[in-house]
C-alpha cells in the first residue's frame, strides 16, 4: 500500500455552485468532498452538518486545515488560499491531511 487514498470531489467553479456549496443537503459521505475555487473563505449558514475545510494553493499543497465548523456558527478564513476543499468533519483527521500536505488531482 502506497498510503494514498482518493476522495470522488465535486467541483464548484461557478458563481452560484459556490454561493450554493453544500447548503441543502444533510450529510456528506465519507470519501467525498466540495472543491470550492476560488475561494479562501466559507461560513456555515444555511448548512446542516459540520465540515472540515482545507484549504489549499494552486498546486493543492495544504495552506491550512480548519476542523469541525459548525452549522450556522462557523466560519473560516484563510489569507492567500486558492481553494477550499469541504469534507464531512473528522474526514481531514481520518485522511491524514495537516498543513503542508500536497494533494494530487487526479483526473478520470
């Protein structure tokens, strides 16, 4: 074993499938994510469920990980992210991800 594990991402690119993110759904599986780009900021309002966010560069090394936002309390900022992958909570601590990590798009 290589010690890698692949996330399914959605991505969210656009204007409204950001504004949009997870608000509306009640729970996001284990091995799945939302890569909002651009993007270096997120709140919880609206949302049903905590997430874990990590942010990322554009070469997806790990800037910094924010773990267990709330629905509706959290909110989070990251200064010169690129991008902010969301993951159900506990999934970052799961995965292994922590500041400095590089991640890999892999393209199907």
């Amino acid at each position: 074993m290589d010690g890698r594990t692949e996330l399914q991402v959605e991505l969210a690119d656009s204007f409204l499938s950001r504004f949009r993110g997870l608000m509306g759904r009640s729970a996001l599986p284990a091995g799945q994510g939302l890569l909002l780009v651009p993007c270096n900021s997120v709140h919880m309002c609206f949302m049903r469920f905590s997430v874990d966010v990590v942010y990322i560069d554009r070469a997806y090394r790990v800037k910094k990980v924010a773990r267990g936002l709330r629905p509706w309390l959290g909110l989070s900022f990251c200064p010169g992210a690129w991008g902010a992958l969301e993951l159900a909570a506990g999934e970052a601590e799961r995965l292994g991800i922590e500041k400095g990590s590089l991640l890999r798009r892999c393209d199907v």
